[in-house]
C-alpha cells in the first residue's frame, strides 16, 4: 500500500504547536514558584487561578468547536486563541499582584479553549483518512517537544540572569509570536471545509443523534482513564516529597515530556497499521505501571522512572484518541465532536486533580497513585466491554 505524505498544514499546526508550548511552559514552570516568593501568593490562591484557569478552557472548547462546525471555517478560530495566548504573555512579566496573573491565565485558557477543537477538526479536515493517527501523533510530538523545551530553558535562564523570573518572561513572548506568524502564512484551510457550514446552529437534537454511539463511547472512555491520570504537577509534589530540591523540579517535567515528544508520532503511525485497541491497552497498561512505581518510591531516581513511563502512556493514548474522535464524527459536525471529547476530559481532570489532592492530604502519596492505577483498571474493562460490543475500536 503506497502511504500519503502528512500535508504541509499538519507539519505548520505541529509547529505552531511546538512554539506556543515552548513559550507557555518557560512561565508555567516558574509561575506557581513566581506566585509564592515574589507576588507573596498562598498555595491556595495558585491552586484557585489553576483550576478557574483549566475550567475556563473547558468551557470555551465546546463553543468553539460548535462555531467552526457552524460557520464552516477553523483557521480564523485557531488564528484567535493563538493571539490571545500571545497577547497574554507580556502581562507576566507586568505583574505586580495576583489579580494581574489571574487575568492572564483567564484569557490565556480562554485562547486555549478557542483553538483546540477547531485545530483539531482543521487536521482532520486537511489529512487523509489512513494516516490520521500519525498525523494527530506528530502534532502531539511537537507540542510535546515545546513542553519539554521550556522548562528546560526556563532552568538555563534564571540560572545565566541569577533568578530574574520577570526577564525570563519576556523571552518567552518572542515564540508566542512566532507561533502567530506561522498561522497566517503557514496554515491553509481547504475550500470543502467552507462548503460544510450549516444554516442552523450544530447544537441540536438531530445532531446530537448524528454522533454516532462509538463517539460517546471514547467519549466516556477518555473521560474514566483521565480520572487515572491526574494534574502531571503531583509528579512534580512527589519528587519534592522525597528530597528533590525546588530548582530541580522542573527536570521531572522534562523527563516525562522527552518519552512523550519521541513516542507520540511512532505510536500515531503504529496506530494506522495496525489495531487500535491494543496499542490503547497498552497505554493503559504503561499507566498502571507509572502509578505503582510512582506508589512505591523511595528516591527521586525512582519517581524519575516513573515520570519516563507516564511519557510512554501519553504518547500512546493521547494522539489515537484524537484520531478515534474524527473517525467517528461526521465531517460537518468534527469541530463539536472535538469540544464534547474536550469538555469531558478537562471536567475529568479537574475531578481527577481534586480527588488527587484530597486523598494526598488525607492518606498520603502512596495511596494517591494507588487510587489512579484503579481507575486506569476501570478504564481498561471499559475499553474491553466497548471493543466486544464493537463500539469503540476496531
């Protein structure tokens, strides 16, 4: 079988990608720290903007997804939520309270909810039906190569400026830029995708009807195995548990992140040669291992460890379940069927970061990534019942 070439759009979005997550994780990993030590911020006030930020974001995928499918273009709505990410990013360094920083990350996780389904949707729209997975894996890939990239100069610049966190970000605007620029000359939006605009609003009950039962199934699907893979940042508290000093932290981060960048693409590819539901059993199954690990730590090499395999889980779940939502959706209505997976699985990892904290307070670590592998058990019988009901995978 001769293989279709990835289109020059997916390569320009996994770029785009790339960049805005370089810049977006130099402040993100230095911010909770920013917070604390130099805004003079409780671990309360951090743990409110985080969660009014991730809900925001939420929320705002759905709409977006909606207004794409409705209109009939994407890249206007990509164009959006990146600038407002780029717009947000001199207000860090601006900062003089946490008001302002509250207001950056509100309008930064607006501009992340405005372009996730429709960037999404786009990539489907623009890639032949057989490579979708390897499409949606080299995206993933280099997103991830920018969420490694950034802590990582984050490090090497307080490290040259003696711990300017306010120069630190100021650098980081420069790619939030860059990530804008490529959008308006390097992403295209197919003419069939204008041709799809409906006369009423895709939100309907005849709609609803339209997404088909295998659609909901990875939608509940995605939803119970983020309940098992909560907020990456009790990684971070796990390795400060045991010893870890504060400037190192970030390594963790970059652990995780480098297993996720190099497989994220070979499992896309993997998953369009051959099925589906294996290689998402073993994501699952690379899950539980992460949290036993994890559980039973006694040292930061250890936890270290355990950060490499979650990596290996992301890279293999996180790009197929993606290509699985666009396979399932009809064409017209992929930019709703992108904001209902993602309303899901961020009201999931809310829950999920929730229940996280209550039970670290409450019974230490050890039983918080207990807990996590039991959901990723509940998500693997649910991934067996749906695979034998033939609603999910094939």
């Amino acid at each position: 079988m001769v293989r279709s070439k990835l289109p020059k759009g997916v390569v320009a979005l996994g770029l785009v990608s790339l960049f805005m997550d370089l810049s977006s994780e130099m402040i993100h990993g230095l911010l909770p720290v920013f917070l604390v030590t130099v805004l003079g911020a409780t671990a309360l006030s951090v743990g409110l903007i985080e969660g009014i930020a991730e809900a925001t974001a939420s929320i705002a995928k759905v709409f977006s997804g909606v207004i794409s499918d409705w209109v009939g273009r994407r890249k206007p709505l990509v164009l959006l939520g990146y600038g407002l990410a780029a717009l947000t990013k001199p207000l860090f360094p601006l900062a003089t309270g946490i008001g302002a920083i509250l207001t950056a990350r509100f309008v930064d996780r607006i501009g992340k909810g405005i372009r996730g389904a429709p960037r999404d949707a786009l990539i489907a729209d623009i890639t032949p039906p057989e490579i979708l997975g390897a499409a949606y894996g080299l995206r993933q890939s280099m997103d991830t190569v920018g969420a490694f990239a950034g802590p990582l100069l984050a490090i090497v610049l307080m490290y040259a400026t003696h711990n300017d966190f306010r120069l630190v970000f100021w650098v980081a605007t420069v790619p939030a830029v860059v990530c804008v620029l490529l959008i308006i000359f390097g992403v295209e939006e197919p003419e069939s995708t204008h041709q799809t605009a409906q006369a009423r609003f895709p939100i309907s009950r005849a709609n609803l009807r339209r997404l088909p039962p295998r659609f909901w199934w990875v939608v509940v699907f995605a939803a119970v195995l983020t309940l098992a893979r909560f907020s990456e940042a009790f990684l971070l508290l796990r390795a400060q548990n045991l010893g870890l000093a504060v400037t190192w932290i970030p390594v963790i981060l970059i652990v995780m992140n480098v297993v996720y960048a190099a497989s994220a693409y070979p499992f896309g590819k993997l998953s369009d040669n051959g099925s589906r539901r294996k290689l998402l059993a073993w994501g699952i199954i690379f899950l539980v291992m992460a949290d036993l690990v994890l559980a039973v730590a006694g040292n930061v090499w250890v936890v270290g460890a355990g950060a490499a395999i979650w990596g290996l889980h992301m890279g293999a779940t996180q790009g197929l379940l993606s290509a699985l939502v666009a396979d399932a959706a009809p064409a017209d209505l992929r930019g709703t069927a992108f904001g209902v997976f993602n309303l899901a699985s961020g009201v999931a990892l809310l829950a999920a970061s929730v229940i996280a904290g209550s039970l670290w307070s409450l019974f230490g670590p050890a039983m918080t990534f207990y807990a996590g592998a039991a959901f990723a058990f509940m998500a693997l019988g649910g991934l067996l019942t749906g695979t034998r009901r033939k609603a999910l995978v094939g």
